[in-house]
C-alpha cells in the first residue's frame, strides 16, 4: 500500500482502501458508504497524510494547522455572507472563521468522488457540486451555465480543538447558536446524525393480520382532535408525533366525565321543577362537580379514559408486534428507566384463552386486563412527563434528545398512536 494512504487510514480507521490493476478506491470514508474516492494508480497522496474525516460532519479536519473545513458549495460570490470573518470564543479559546476557496486537499478528494448508492442524511458530504465544479471537461452544457458565475467555497474554523479534546459536535452546535442569533438566514454548520445500530421495531399494521375492509363506518371526529391527529401524521419527528398523540389522549380525557357523575347530572337535569329551583340545583351541580375535580387527578381522569374507550384486543396487536421491547426495562440516553410492561409474556394467551370459563378464571382475565391498561396509562403519563418537562419529579431522570432515543420510543409511539386514533373514532363531546 502508498504509505501516504497508510497514513490516512491511521488517521481515519474506517476507511478502506482498495487497489486494482489500473486504480485505487479508498470507501467508507466518514464511516459513509454511499460514495468512495476513485483515482489512477500513479496518483500522488502526499496531501492527504494530515487529515480526518469527522463522522458527523460535512468537513475535513487538518490535524497540524487545527482547522475544521467544512464543505459548503459553489455559490455566486455576491452572496454578503462570503465575505464575513468572525473570531468565537469557546470556553476561553480563541477560534477565527471565514469563507474562503477550498483547500488542495479538498480539490483533490472531490475530484475522486464517485457515487455508489443513493444520497443518504449527508448528502454525499456535499461533495457532488465540487466534483461537477472540477472536472469541466465532463461538464454538460447545462452545467457549465449553472457553474459559469460560481466559485467553490467552504467555511473554515481555526482555533485549538485539542484544548476542547477536538469535540467537534457541541462547539459546531454552540457555534450554530450564536449564528443565528445573529443573523436568521445565514447557513449553519451541518451536522449528521450518525445513528447507533440498535434493534429495528416492526410497525404494527392491521392489514398484516386482516383484510383491508371494503366498507367502513365512520364518525365525525371532534376538529381539535383530528387536527393533532393529522398535524402528528405530518411530523417526522417521533417526539413530537408523541406528545400529539398524547394531547389527543389529554383533550379527551380534560372534558370526560364518568357513567357515574354523566348519569347524575342527566337526571338532575331532567328535574320537571329545575327551572323553578335552579338555585337549588345549581348548588348541587356544583357540589358534585367540585367533589369530582377534587378527587379525580388528570392521570387518573386519563386512566379512566383509556379503560372505558379501550380494550385489551384494540391494543394488543400493538404490544405483540414488539413484545421482546415491552417485555423489558427500557433505559433512555439521559438515564431515565421505563419498566418492563409486560411481565409474563404469555398475557394475551391467558387473556383470550377458551370460551367456556369458571367465575373465578373470568375474574383472572379481567384483573389481567385492568392490570394491563393501568400499566400503559402510567408509561405513557410518565414518558410524555419526561419529554415535555425533560426531568421526571420522581426520578430525577431525562431522556436526551438523540436520535437513539427517537428510535427508542418507537414501539410506545405506536401504541399511543393506535390510542389517540380509537379513542378520537369513538368519543363524543
């Protein structure tokens, strides 16, 4: 192997280099497997010996001169913020940055790119423009329009990143911050989001199990409800997609009223002398009222919410389709712990088993069941208490904004979305 590309892999152990008869390929640079670098054997890598390629950055970083580049675009040099240089001061150090025309050694690695699959979240680390922009002779003539007013730029930032223990991720995002606050249409430092490899949570879908109906009934959905609804179906983002499904779930559960209570005011109100003795009626109304508002708190209002609208069978398919999930402590980045909400795997078979049953195996079933839909309650209460207050009181605990945890919360999104879908179907106002 070039021992200058011996070098690079030094630097960057993900990379693999590979050499044929008439070219070398280095892949998998930034640990990204959708391009590789493509160049003829003879070529000179004497340029690439000081350099990295942080995996959650658009950028390469030149070890000896501590400078990230980071891979911006060719754009119309008119454009004001081009000309900006800004020095930061990040935890007492010193960091200058500018736009200005890309290193050789950027130069050369776009002049290597080559695509091998479809652009994933980092866009082939913007590399595509500046290869296009480099080699004109390849240039269609509708590209040499589109470069024709053009230079190639990156952002530069110089400082000592060793006296930050080069953590590239949170000084980029302190950096973002402050640009921003400064000037809300200038660009920001791109950063990838380079997912763990964790477990991959089935969705859960009825057409999996059933036949897609060839008619179905519906009910007009209360506005507000079918408003979150659709608004949670067009967010990507599954924190948010949660907490809409919750309000679903807390709109609902804020004007419910129990059989008990409902029955109570239908009959006071059927009164035939409630017009001549309102202020009688009206005092008791509101006595009754009051001892519900007293005694009932918003969980438990929830809770009883979730067990009048909803059956164990409603959910069920939810919970099967990820059963290993809930069948487990689930521990969140930030430290909060979630505990298993199953506890016998084997539930469902004891809930829907046989026809013909002793009192005391129906019992069973139904002290199972209130059990179950007592436990999903108090997880989605304590999970959407940790989202929107970030520390939950009792435990003292969060659940970080990763993407590891939007996966995490996958399976649980599922089932409230399954929640808030059935419960906004059957409830009237």
């Amino acid at each position: 192997m070039d021992t200058n590309l011996e070098l690079l892999k030094k630097n960057n152990s993900s990379i693999e280099i590979k050499e044929e008869t008439e070219h070398i390929n280095i892949e998998h640079l930034w640990a990204d497997d959708s391009f590789m670098l493509r160049y003829a054997i003879e070529t000179d890598f004497s340029t690439l010996t000081d350099i990295e390629f942080p995996n959650e950055l658009c950028a390469i970083f030149h070890k000896s001169s501590q400078t990230i580049e980071l891979i911006y675009a060719p754009l119309v040099d008119t454009l004001p913020h081009l000309t900006r240089k800004s020095t930061f001061y990040f935890k007492g150090i010193e960091f200058k940055t500018e736009f200005k025309e890309p290193s050789e050694q950027l130069v050369q690695i776009a002049k290597g790119f080559k695509e091998l699959d479809v652009p994933g979240e980092s866009n082939y680390r913007n590399l595509r423009q500046f290869r296009d922009y480099y080699r004109e002779d390849q240039q269609t003539s509708q590209m040499k329009v589109y470069f024709q007013d053009k230079k190639p730029y990156c952002f530069f930032i110089k400082g000592d990143f060793k006296k930050i223990k080069n953590e590239f991720v949170p000084f980029c995002k302190n950096i973002n911050v402050y640009i921003k606050f400064f000037d809300r249409k200038a660009p920001v430092v791109s950063i990838v989001n380079v997912e763990p490899k964790i477990e991959e949570y089935p969705i859960p879908c009825k057409t999996s199990e059933e036949i897609y109906p060839e008619v179905i009934s519906t009910n007009e959905i209360d506005p507000v409800a079918l408003d979150l609804l659709h608004i949670a179906n067009e967010t990507s983002n599954s924190r948010l997609k949660y907490l809409f499904h919750y309000q679903v779930l807390e709109y609902f559960a804020y004007y419910y009223l129990d059989e008990e209570l409902k029955r109570k005011l239908s009959n006071l109100l059927k009164s035939p002398d409630i017009l001549h003795n309102y202020d009688n009626y009206s005092k008791i109304i509101i006595e009754e009222l009051k001892d519900y508002s007293n005694n009932t708190s918003d969980k438990q209002k929830l809770t009883k919410l979730i067990s009048d609208y909803l059956t164990v069978e409603d959910i069920s398919y939810e919970i099967q389709s990820n059963l290993k999930y809930f069948s487990k402590d689930i521990e969140f980045d930030g430290h909060f712990k979630l505990p298993a909400l199953i506890t016998d795997e084997k539930i469902f078979d004891k809930i829907f088993s046989g026809t013909k049953e002793t009192k005391e195996k129906k019992k069973e079933k139904e002290r199972l069941r209130l059990e179950l839909i007592n436990s999903i309650s108090d997880r989605i209460e304590r999970i959407r208490n940790v989202l929107v207050h970030i520390r939950e009181s009792r435990e003292n605990k969060v659940i970080y904004p990763t993407r590891n945890n939007n996966r995490k919360l996958l399976p649980y999104l599922y089932l409230i979305r399954r929640m808030s879908e059935i419960i906004a179907m059957k409830y009237n106002v």
